[in-house]
C-alpha cells in the first residue's frame, strides 16, 4: 500500500524488526556454520582454504600493522616483497571492519559475518520501505536476501560480505533522491558508492553499481517527482552521486588501478571467486539450485527458499511497485538469457556466479513485492489482481510441488497449511501476523538448508598455524635476513607461505596473492603447474612449488632462498635424493613429514657488483643469469630503459671485468634499517657499482644516494638496484606510491567537501 511520508520510517517498527534480527542472526550462524567431522587435525582442510590461506594472514599483517601506527602499502614477508594496500581485498579503510582493529583475526571475522548479517537485512527493510511496502513484507525480503544461499556463502569473505552491506543503502538513497531530489540523499547515495568500492570486490561491486547506474537513470527520467525537476539538474545530480562516490573510494581503486595493470593475469585475478560453496556454472544449475535444497557438505548457492519462488510472481500484480517489479524482474531474466546463448558473448557464463549476487537482490526485491500484494488487505479478493497474486501463489506451490526435492514438497505444504487462513481472514493484524509467520518459516528454511560443513577461523585458529611451531623457528634462524621456500600442498595450513605474514620471516613463494609480470616470468621457470588454468593459459594464484629436478633452481640463490621447508608429500619432497641443480642444500632437521633445508649457496639480499650488463627485458635476464659465463659475484643485469640507465652510464660506466682492477676488502655493504616502506643500507667501496637489493621492483619505491634523490633500477630482471659512486654512502628507500598519494589527496579533498555540505545543511535547518 502507498504509505504517507512521514509513516514511512517509524522508529518504533525498525527497532523491533533491528531486535528480531539481532536475536535471530546468531542463531542462524550457528545452525549454518558446522564444523566438519572427520578431518583429522586441526591444520587440515579442504574446504574454506581461501579464509585461511588469504584472509587470516593478509588482515593480522593489515592490522597489526594498523594498529602499530603504521600504513600498510607493502608486504615484505611474500613473493619478495609485494604491493599490500593496492591489493583490493585488503580492504584496509572499509569501515566495517573496524572489528578487527581491537580484536584476535577470528573473532573479528565473526563479529564482521554477524555484524553484515544485521546491516544487509536492516539496508533492505529500508529499501523496502521506501516502496511502501508493509513491514512483515520488508522483513521478508531482508531475511531472503541476507540469509540465502548466496549471502551465506559469501559472509566468510570480507570483501564479498561488505559489498552486500553496502548495496541495498544506495539503491535506497537513489529511491528516496528520485522521489524529492533531497542533497541528503544524494550524499548518502555517493557515500554508499565509495563504501562499495573500499569494500574489496571490484568485480561484483560492478555489476551492482551498474544495476544501481540503470536504476537511477531510469528513475530520474522517466519517472515521476514530487515536484517539477528539471532534466538538466536530474542528470547533474546522478554525475554530483558518482563524483562523490569514486572521490570517497579513490585511496583505494586508485592504487588498485595501477596495481592489476602489473599483473601477469589481471582479468583472472578480477573473475577469480573463491568460496566454499558449489556456484552454478550455467543457467540450467542455477534451476537446479533454485528446486533444490542441497542439503550436502556444501549449501546450494543460489538456493533463495520455499516462501521467495511462492511469492514472487505475484510482484507483477503489485499496484503502487509494478515498475520495480518489471526493472528486478528484467535484472533477474536477462543474466539468465544472456548466458544462455551458446557460444556465450564475452565469455557470459564466467560471470555466471557473479551475477548470482545482484539476481539475489532482485530476486528478494520481488519476494518482498509479492508478499504485499498477496497479503493486500485494502481492496481483499474483491480485487482482480489479488485474486491473481493469491492465484500465481497457488501455480507456483505446484510447480515446486512437481519439480522440486522431498524437502521442499514438506515445505510447500507446510506453507499452504498455515497461509490458507490468510487467504480469506483479511484484516490487518492477522495479514501482519501471517506475514511475520513466513518471514520465520523461511528463516528456519534457510537455515537448516545453508549448512557448511566446512571449517572456519573461529573454530580452531590460530592454534592450527602454530602446528610445528619448533621447525618454524629453526627455518627462520637458517634463514637469518633471508627469505624461506615453503614447498607445502595446497591444504596444508601450517605451512603454508602466508604464515610468514604472522610470523617475523619472509617467504619467498605465496598462496592467493597473484603475480606481477616479471614474477610470474620467474617462476614459470621455477614451479611446476597444479590447479585450474585460465583459459589463456595463465592462472590467477598458481601453486608456487619447487618442480623436481629443476634446471633453473639456481635461480633460487637470487631471490635470497637460504632455507627450504618441503613436505614429504609434495613431488619434491617424494625424491630418494634431493640435489637440484645450482643449491648448496645442508639438511637440518626432520620433524613429521617434514624436512628443513639450509642453502649455503643463497646470495645476500643486500650486496655490491661492480659490473653490469644491459638487457631489454625480464626474458633475457633470466636467460643471462642462468648463462655458464655470468659472475653473479661481479656483475648483474640492468634492463636498458629511462633515465636511470642514462644515469647508471654516468655513474659506473661500464668496464669489462676482466680489466676491473679493485679489492674486495675494501667493499661494504649492510641494512641499518629495515622496515617495510623504509629501509637504510651503508654501502663503502672504492669504485663505482651497482648496490643490489634483492626486493621485488615496484615503480612506487623512491631511492636517495646521500640525502639526493637517486636513480632506481631494475637489476636480474626482478630487483631493485642504484648506482653507487666511489666513497661511504648512505642509501634510503622508501615505498610511496604517487597512484596511492594521489587517492588519498582525492578522498580527502571530497570527504572535506562532503563536511562542508553537511555543516550548511545542518545550519540551514537550524531555526531562527
């Protein structure tokens, strides 16, 4: 029914539908999140790896870091160095997870999961509401969309839950602008905006700006105002929403921006979807998802409940909410259709599972709808159209009675059961007692049919990363300064490269943190190949192990790998002998199924060549590295390219070794100072070189040779390198990214605007 504008948001009503979300969430996570029997230790599994592997370690380096007074723009202790806060789902400036700010990881996780849980279904209630939807209606569609299949999958991940937070909020503040064109509402909107895009998930925080883009265009241009808006100042005001939003969220998609454009395979890593559950891949499994509760080991991901399929045909039937019927309706339809043409256009059917999120959204809109027409107590059966909406309801049980498994047949009927009284006893307040009744009859169907068994941080973290704890230890002092190869199996979570973020060491390898160019060039010559390759060949996060009998592991010694830890279990560690071409491998100790290695001929990370040779590319420094005539002692490689190389043939010019006259006790090379953005090197020599530290090269470092700026390089296709002139020299690096500084100087510059706008609101409406 179209509800009069000051009854739309009565307090009263949100607080006790924000009360019976709070008591019911916990229950819910508590049904849906089981632990798994039968694993054995608590280090193993294979489900929910990404939580482990990826979120655990990546938000206790955030974090701590955080709350150490420091910022996070790189990561030391992976892949020799790598962009932290340019990765996206690090999320560090996303205001939901403040939790993790005061808390242990897997509690804030928990608090995270439960805290998006209740703001998903509260930002739905009022989207709801502001299509004048009745409150047991509302309800409903807050529980279909925050407690499906799809919401319950993604709560464990961050980046995916905070998104959902965020999405009902705009399309909210985009309703409520289009109606009256209040500033308040576009603000909001454009702040909604931001948050979705500090959220983490780029690739479904895409398809919901750009359903929410459709919404409002359509909205303000062809729809109806309370007052007479011109064209011009609608349109403005959609481009005022979206300059605030991409304002609020540049300290973030900025630096993420340039950081994909370096990845060896930036589209993977943007379609990659890590989660424990099983995603349709075509249309026709998302209907088997839709008629089925998959009460397995996984849930169903698109699974939306017995009362969402009952009632959403009767959305079309609605007298005051047709035109959001048919705009969620085509959001529903046209993902469906697109992905159903063979051979798919743009490779639709990879996006299949994303625009499984936005259709959940959809799908809820016109459950909600659907629900307030079928309970329309105003006009009763008297009226056509609600004798058509209690018609379609009764179609639909059909369907679902022929159609779907055992579990929704028992369900089907329970509804008809308790609903039949409703069809005929058309008051007010058994309509809203009805109401509230389906609302929690599909709670518990959703709850009973979203079980995960699969483990979860706050069940046995981070006791499960302390497994062995002694051999850690041992690799960390083999390794001294030095990094560490882990040559573990992908479920194995002690260790497992990204312990290194939780631990005071560095892993040379990673798991889910994807490559650069140059990295990825590296080790293609390093690792053999294990998961799903993309299909141009290249993966997102492919598995970095030592391959067996490898050629090119003296590549190794550069990347500084002065202790290895291999699993018996891995093809590496299955060798009778282990001696790969290049290593100096000392065996240190045993314990378990596994054994720790010392490499004695590991290159410093900090060290001085006198001698360099130019190449064009990161290919042909690894082949001159991997030559039989290339000293590494006295020479490195330096990619032929910009000023630097200009400056490094003023600096060192570059002399054949062989006529190189200079002793090696007058070279000294060390860290006074190392921290991850700034790190403080001596260098003494009494000819000009090159001083190598062996760190990923990333164009965000900045060198100084003695308080002057000073070139940087690229040196063994990889590293960073500066020439160093004869003499004691100071060397400072530090890692600020100009694409970083430049998001933060626009969020704050539009968050300042933004906090002007608000202060001259509020004295405008302060009366005289």
């Amino acid at each position: 029914m179209l509800l009069p504008e000051h009854n739309r948001y009565p307090l009263f009503n949100l607080f006790a539908l924000g009360v019976v979300f709070a008591l019911f969430i916990p229950l819910f996570w508590n049904i849906t999140l089981e632990p798994p029997q039968g694993t054995g230790a608590a280090g193993r599994t294979l489900e929910n790896l990404d939580l482990y592997q990826r979120v655990y370690p990546q938000y206790s380096y955030s974090f701590e870091r955080l709350r150490q007074g420091e910022l996070p723009l790189w990561n030391p202790n992976v892949l020799g160095g790598a962009p932290h806060l340019a990765q996206p789902e690090t999320a560090v400036f996303q205001p939901l997870h403040l939790p993790f700010y005061f808390l242990p990881v897997e509690r804030a996780m928990a608090l995270h999961a439960l805290l998006c849980y209740f703001l998903m279904a509260m930002f739905f209630v009022c989207f709801a509401r502001s299509l004048d939807l009745s409150f047991p209606a509302a309800m409903l569609g807050g529980m279909v969309y925050a407690f499906c299949g799809v919401s319950v999958v993604a709560i464990t991940r961050p980046e995916l839950a905070s998104t959902l937070v965020w999405a009902p909020l705009l399309f909210f503040a985009l309703r409520e602008y289009t109606r009256n064109y209040q500033t308040a509402f576009a603000v909001l909107a454009g702040l909604s905006i931001g948050l979705i895009l500090l959220a983490g998930s780029y690739m479904l925080g895409l398809l919901f700006l750009m359903q929410a883009l459709y919404y409002a265009v359509v909205r303000a241009f062809f729809g109806q105002s309370a007052e007479a808006i011109t064209l011009w100042r609608r349109g403005a005001g959609l481009l005022c929403i979206s300059g605030i939003g991409l304002g609020v969220g540049a300290v973030q998609w900025l630096p993420a921006w340039f950081w994909y454009q370096r990845l060896d395979a930036p589209l993977e890593v943007f379609l990659h979807l890590d989660i424990a559950s099983r995603l349709p891949q075509h249309p026709r499994d998302l209907l088997l998802h839709l008629f089925s509760t998959g009460e397995t080991l996984l849930p169903n991901a698109g699974y939306m409940g017995v009362a969402t399929l009952l009632f959403a045909p009767a959305a079309f039937l609605h007298r005051f909410g047709r035109f959001e019927a048919i705009f969620f309706g085509l959001c529903l339809l046209l993902p469906v259709l697109v992905c159903m043409i063979e051979p798919y256009p743009f490779e639709a059917a990879r996006f299949l599972p994303f625009f499984l999120f936005p259709m959940a959204f959809s799908l809820a809109v016109l459950a909600a709808l659907g629900m307030d027409r079928f309970f329309d107590t105003k006009q009763g059966l008297r009226s056509t159209f609600v004798r058509l909406a209690v018609l379609s309801f009764f179609l639909m049980a059909i369907v679902l009675i022929l159609y779907g498994d055992i579990a929704i047949r028992g369900r089907v009927v329970l509804y008809l059961l308790i609903l039949l009284p409703a069809i005929f006893w058309r008051r007010r307040w058994p309509a809203t007692v009805f109401g509230c009744l389906a609302a929690i009859l599909l709670f518990t169907d959703l709850a009973f049919s979203n079980v995960a068994l699969s483990r979860h941080p706050i069940q046995d973290a981070p006791q499960c990363y302390q497994m062995d704890r002694e051999l850690l230890q041992e690799a960390r002092r083999q390794a001294l300064s030095e990094r560490v190869l882990f040559n573990s199996r992908r479920q194995d979570l002690a260790f497992s490269p990204g312990i290194a973020m939780m631990q005071p060491m560095r892993a040379v390898n990673a798991r889910r943190i994807p490559l650069n160019e140059d990295q990825a060039q590296w080790w293609q010559r390093l690792y053999q190949v294990e998961g799903d390759v993309g299909r141009d060949g290249k993966q997102p996060y492919p598995e970095l192990l030592l391959a067996p009998n490898n050629p090119h592991a003296a590549l190794l010694n550069h990347l500084g790998v002065r202790s290895l830890l291999i699993g018996a279990q891995t093809p590496l560690g299955s060798l009778p002998v282990l001696r790969p071409e290049g290593l100096r491998l000392r065996p240190v100790r045993s314990l378990g199924g596994w054994m720790l290695y010392a490499n004695d001929a590991a290159y410093p990370r900090v060290r001085w060549t006198p001698g360099w040779r130019a190449v064009a590319d990161t290919e042909e420094a690894l082949e001159v590295l991997l030559s039989e005539n290339f000293e590494a002692n006295r020479e490195c490689t330096v990619e032929a390219e910009g000023l630097a190389f200009a400056e490094l043939a003023r600096i060192v010019p570059h002399t054949p070794l062989d006529h190189e006259d200079f002793s090696w006790e007058s070279v000294g090379v060390n860290i006074l100072e190392d921290n991850p953005e700034h790190i403080v090197i001596e260098v003494e020599s009494d000819v000009p070189g090159i001083t190598i530290l062996a760190d990923t090269f990333d164009a965000g470092w900045q060198a100084s040779l003695s308080g002057r700026r000073a070139p940087l390089l690229k040196v063994n296709g990889l590293f960073l390198g500066i020439p160093t002139p004869p003499g004691h020299h100071i060397l400072e690096l530090h890692y600020r990214p100009r694409a970083f500084e430049a998001g933060r100087a626009v969020t704050l510059f539009t968050l300042l605007i933004l906090g002007g706008l608000a202060i001259r609101l509020l004295l405008s409406r302060r009366p005289a």
